[in-house]
C-alpha cells in the first residue's frame, strides 16, 4: 500500500538566493518603487519581448489602469469571457463601464470567437481577452474584430507566463497586457502584477497613472540634478506601485524562467500520458499555434456528458455531473490529493446576477466549467513521487 502523502493544489518554490535577494532593499534603505523594480521591469521585458513592462501591485490594478488609460469611461461596454477570475470583470465595473459577457469554448476555456461579433455594439470600446491556465485565446481573430470595430485589446493574461502564440509571447499582441505574481503562479512576488504593452503612448500614462499621475518617479528625481524639487502631477493617478523588495524577489526569479516553464511543461506531459485514456477526463488542449504555460492543469470532468447536455439544452445533466464531480474531489481529498475546480464564472456570482439579471444558462459553457471542470496539482518544485502519487490516486479512482 502507498505511503498516504498531501499533495497541494499548488506550493511556492523558492531558491535560497531568491530568499535571500530581498535582503538587498531592505539594507540599502530603498524599499519604495525604485532600482529593484526598474531591474524586475527590464527582464521581464527581455523574456517576454515587451517593448515596456510597467509593474504594479496586481493584475487586478494592472488591468484597471489599461482601462483607464485607454479611456475607458462610464456608459462604455467592455466584453469578457464569462469564464474567468472575477477581477476581470470587477475591473470594467471600477471604471463605470458595463460588462458584456461572452461565452466560452469548453475545449480550451478561452472566449468563444464564433460568439464575439454578436456582443459588439455601438458601445463597446475594449475587449478583455484571458489567457486563461496559461492557454492563449485565438489573438488573431480577437485583433481583427478589433481593428473592424476601433476597439482596444486588453489581455489578461495573469495566467500567461510562458504562454506563446505565434511564436510571441502573451502579452505583446494587444494594446496592454497584465500579469499576476500572486503565489499560484509561476513567478511570484506574493502579491504584484506587471503591465506590458509595446505603444509609447501608453506606457508614458501608465507610468504615471501607477505613481498618483507624477511627471517623473522619485527614482528618476533622486538621481537627476535636482533630487530636492518634487514632480509635476498632470494626472490625477492612483497609488499602484510594487515595492522594491517585491521586485527583488521577482527579478531574482527570473534567471530560471526558461526552466520554470520547461518544468511546468514537462509536468503536464506526464499527466497528459497518465489521463489520457481516461474517459471522464478531457486533459488541457493543444492548440498548433501555441505553446502553452500551465499556470495549472485544468481537465472537464465527464466531458461526453457535459457536451451532451449543452447540445441537447438539457442543462440539468450539468447538475448530476456536479455531484458526481465533488464526490470525485471529495474522495481525493481524503487521500491527501488536493484538486480545485478550474476558475468561476463569473456570470453566476450574485452581483453580477443581480446587477445584470442574469441566469447560469445564459452562458451554457461557462456554467459547465464552473460545475464539472476540475484542476489537479502542477507547480515548479513538485518531485516526482508527488506526482506520481496524483496519478495513482486519479487512476484508481472508480466512477
């Protein structure tokens, strides 16, 4: 019999130099946005290929400020995927604007495109693509519907660390982008995010907007001839600035990105082989046009069942998956294996609901893989024996 381990759903790894790299701020006395950030900031543009990279305290901010800074207003319609962490939406609310959903595709999770065109009106001015586990959305069609209809493109791409279409990373195919470093993710800086965006324009307010609307940071005035003279403020900005010891951390993590993906990749390979003859699972899809970074490892629980239900309309087989699912996790749980379901949608969560008058089967993928998708432990650090622990525990399971 095995030897019961607990296995997380995920676990920060850190080296002992990263541990150590925070040290550095903390002795030099600057602890506010300054060398540190403007380090962690130049490569992560170098991995990703942004012209800029603009850090901030989240995605969540990072993604507010792209809306303000390309406009958005109150009496705007900003269109998200309807299958996503809720700060994708709670940002466009921040703004006054109001959300428009959109479905998924269940096959990747992502926006459905055959479905975008439908929620454009003469009111919408921004669409929040996410990339979302580490898979890209289909950028191309989302930039040509877009350019049709003069609208900004913001990724959301606070799972997209290593994800690539085209052979470009995310985060360089829209007007911003915006990625995460909180703990779950590949690089992290406990709480952080990152703006990147390859318009000058752009990048000059955002620079601002993170730092209350100031002309200059105070590193750039400490170091010019006149340290002694305070910023001119031509905007009224906001206070979203990461730290220098969050930066240390993050730029230290850096000189192991490549490898981190490479793990993170090579995890999910080995679950692909185990799952893949699994009829109640479908494993994360491969799209040719992207290289994924699994953020995690999402699966649909049931998948023939699920599809059934949503071409059939019959949406009360969704319900029956559901239980049979959180038995599933249940039973996992017990054997020391943690599991989460995917993401939400977001089009169930009572304020959107309420506000929006909205039912779980206006967005029938959505409301699928909120019920029955299931994500299984991946991290950069998990050892073999983790694994392999998962995949017996998964394997024996009786449905």
């Amino acid at each position: 019999m095995t030897t019961k381990l607990n296995v997380p759903i995920a676990r920060t790894s850190l080296t002992e130099d990263e541990i150590q790299s925070v040290l550095e701020p903390l002795r030099s006395g600057w602890l506010v946005q300054g060398p540190k950030v403007r380090e962690f900031e130049e490569k992560w543009s170098e991995f990703t290929g942004a012209k800029h990279s603009i850090a901030v305290t989240s995605c969540t901010t990072g993604l507010h400020l792209s809306l303000v800074a390309l406009g958005i207003q109150p009496g705007d319609e900003v269109i998200v995927p309807a299958f996503t962490w809720v700060a994708t939406a709670n940002v466009v609310e921040h703004v006054g604007a109001k959300v428009v959903f959109c479905d998924i595709d269940l096959n990747t999770f992502n926006i459905d495109i055959t479905q975008l065109e439908s929620k454009v009106s003469r009111k919408t001015k921004a669409i929040i693509p996410v990339h979302l586990f580490g898979l890209s959305a289909e950028m191309n069609a989302i930039n040509a519907l877009a350019k049709r209809h003069n609208i900004a493109v913001i990724e959301d791409a606070a799972c997209g660390f290593g994800g690539t279409y085209g052979g470009k990373h995310v985060g360089t195919l829209g007007d911003t982008a915006s990625f995460s470093f909180h703990p779950r993710k590949a690089i992290t800086t406990g709480e952080g995010g990152m703006i990147t965006t390859q318009r000058d324009d752009v990048a000059e307010q955002l620079r601002r907007l993170r730092d209350h609307g100031a002309a200059i940071s105070d590193l750039q005035r400490h170091l010019g001839p006149r340290p002694y003279l305070l910023a001119d403020h031509p905007l009224a900005g906001y206070n979203q600035r990461m730290t220098d010891i969050q930066a240390a951390l993050g730029a230290s993590q850096m000189s192991r990105a490549g490898g981190i993906v490479t793990e993170r990749r090579s995890l999910a390979v080995r679950y692909d082989d185990a799952f893949g003859d699994l009829s109640y699972l479908r494993v994360p899809a491969h799209v040719d046009s992207c290289e994924h970074g699994y953020q995690s490892y999402p699966c649909l629980f049931m998948p023939e069942r699920v599809q059934a239900a949503i071409e059939s309309g019959d949406l009360s087989e969704i319900q029956a998956v559901n239980s049979a699912r959180n038995e599933f996790m249940d039973s996992l749980q017990k054997a020391g294996v943690s599991t989460r379901p995917a993401t939400h949608a977001v089009h169930m969560l009572s304020f959107y609901q309420d506000k929006y008058k909205l039912k779980p089967s206006d967005m029938p993928c959505s409301y699928a893989a909120n019920d029955c998708s299931i994500s299984f432990p991946l991290f950069h650090g998990m050892t073999e024996d983790e694994q392999s622990y998962v995949i017996e525990k998964v394997r024996e399971y009786k449905i």
